[in-house]
C-alpha cells in the first residue's frame, strides 16, 4: 500500500510506518511541498497512491471526481504525529480494504464522537 502523505502531516510518519504502508512518500519527499492541492492529486493518481490528509479539501475533491486517487481522510483534530501513528497502524486491514476496494473513495479515520 503507497501512501502519500499530505503537507499537514510529519514527514515522520513515512520513517515510523514504514514496517506497515512500505512505498509510502510525504509530499515533500518527492518535491510537491508547497504544492496546490491539484498537483499532489494528479501525482498520487499517476503513481498510484492513496492521498492521507487531515485537510477536507481532497475527501470533498474524492466525492466530486470519484477518485483514483483514494483519500484517507485522518479526523483527529489537534494531535501528535505518534496518534495519528497509532491510528495508521491499527487501521491496517481496513485501510487495505478499502484501497483495493473500487466502491468507496475516501475514508475517515478518527475519533468517534458520543
């Protein structure tokens, strides 16, 4: 599973999952750090990765243009690199389901609310 992850989340997250999501790249890794939304998108649908962002901008763009790319949409609010780490890891299965799934674009990975 490629992830790419976005500019608002910690480069470090490539490092510390890589045991679990191995082809994965942060934006600024492959040169798209201060880039428009629309670049880091074109980039992911080329090479094949799911995009993870705790921005709304590409789960809006997910429903709008049905993806590939695939969107994982972190819902955490204000967090450490370490949960949203933890998040990733325990949502191992379900993120590859949903990667190699055709049905669904974005996925919401958080905290629920009562």
């Amino acid at each position: 599973m490629k992830l790419l992850f976005d500019e608002n989340l910690s480069p470090r997250l490539v490092e510390r999952l890589a045991d679990v999501y191995p082809e994965s790249q942060h934006v600024s890794g492959v040169d798209l750090g201060a880039a428009q939304d629309f670049a880091v998108w074109e980039y992911a649908k080329r090479y094949g990765f799911a995009i993870v962002s705790k921005d709304s901008d590409f789960a809006e763009r997910s429903v709008l243009e049905s993806g590939p790319p695939k969107v994982i949409w972190i819902r955490l609010g204000n967090c450490s690199t370490s949960e949203i780490e933890a998040q990733l890891r325990s949502a191992r299965d379900i993120v590859r389901t949903f990667v190699e799934k055709d049905e669904e674009t974005c996925l919401l990975l958080g905290r629920t609310h009562a």
